[in-house]
C-alpha cells in the first residue's frame, strides 16, 4: 500500500501544518517538525483571531476551553474547537478547527487536522490524525516498543525503518477508530477505513477496509 502522505491525506490538507506536510514524503517525518512547526505558525497568528494565554500556546477566541484542562506550549487550538474537562495537552500539539479534545484525553506531539474528534478517555502521541479521523472511547495510540527499539513500519512484507524510538498511529482522513482499540507503535490507517471495537492493530491497513481482526481485513467493496 502507498503510505506517503499524498496517498494518506486529501489535499489541500486542512491544517496550518499544511505546508510543512507538503515538504515530507511519508508522516513519521513530520513528527520531528511539530514543535518548530507550531512556533513559526504561532508567531504569524492574528491576535484578532487567537489569544496568546501562555508562552508558545495560541489558542482560537471562540475556541471551548474547559477550566480544568492543561495546554503546555509549544500548542495551536483552532477556531471552533472544544477542549473538555481535565483534558492534558503536553505539548507539540497542533489541534486543527472545529475538532473535539474529551475529557481525560491526553495530546503529545500530534498533528490533529481539522474536524478530528478524540472525545473520550484517548491517549495520542507521536501521531497525525487526518481530516475527520475519529477515535471512539479508550482507544489508545502506543506510541513505543516494549523493547524500546527503533520502530519500523510493516506494510505488506515491507520493513521501513523510521529511524525513530517513538512512532504512535497516523489516520488518514475519515478514519473511525472502535472503542477500547490499541493502536501499536508505527501503525499506519488508509483512509476511510475502519477499526471494530477492542481490535489490536499493527503494521498497515489499508484504505477503504474494515478491520476486524489481524488475519480478518476486508475491502468495504467486498462488504457491499
């Protein structure tokens, strides 16, 4: 399967890491541009459109943010995004539009693109979500090896090595996770595909499939 972003993403991409996107060839590069990413973005931001409550975090005015939730910089929170209650932003962290970060969800190092929905109880790291990506309840990305070895991409008897220690899940866009799902470190998701509740999902799914089980990946085509 092809897992550059072109193939994963639909362009133009919605998210101010747009550009930096377009200047990499597959996601787990972009994972290393986050931070300076979100700084160079932040600095050119309206303050008509943006406040600017802490050091490096930018976020939306008409942006919902609960009192209870911890943003750390370097982070962007776009227009029309709700963060709940207790949320934990660690960091690295650019939220798109109109996307939803639940209650006890944790953030770190992650691209959300615009409209994804995280809602409750996720932990996301090292990770890019794309357009309309959605994550359902306790669904989880691990974004390290137990090992605590370099991850490396399997994707149809293919080994890519990422050069990287921590790799979470990339998303494409439309992406809907089940419920209770562990994503494991480099796991990559074609786009409008899906994920069945307490599923524990390696290596590369492809686009428009419905993932049931490691050895039970359909086509939606074939489901129809």
């Amino acid at each position: 399967m092809d897992i550059t972003i072109k193939a994963l993403f639909e362009a133009p991409y919605p998210t101010l890491a747009r550009e930096m996107l377009e200047g990499c060839t597959y996601p787990w590069e972009a994972l290393e541009k986050i931070h300076d990413t979100i700084l160079a973005i932040g600095a050119t931001l309206s303050p008509d459109e943006y406040d600017h409550p802490a050091e490096d975090v930018w976020i939306a005015k008409d942006a919902k943010i609960a009192e209870t939730a911890s943003i750390t910089g370097p982070c962007i929170i776009g227009r029309g995004t709700e963060v709940r209650p207790s949320a934990f932003i660690r960091g690295n962290a650019l939220v798109g539009d109109g996307a939803v970060v639940g209650n006890s969800t944790e953030l770190k190092n992650v691209i959300l693109f615009d409209k994804v929905q995280v809602p409750h109880y996720n932990y996301v790291g090292d990770s890019i979500l794309g357009f309309k990506a959605h994550m359902g309840a306790a669904s989880l990305t691990s974004n390290v090896k137990s090992d605590k070895k370099l991850v490396i991409i399997k994707n149809q008897g293919e080994l890519i090595e990422t050069g990287r220690k921590k790799v979470g899940a990339i998303l494409g866009d439309r992406v809907e996770v089940g419920c209770g799902s562990v994503l494991n470190p480099g796991t990559i998701i074609g786009h409008d595909s899906n994920v069945y509740p307490l599923s524990s999902v390696r290596g590369v799914v492809p686009s428009n499939s419905i993932y049931k089980g490691k050895d039970n990946i359909v086509s939606k085509w074939d489901e129809d």
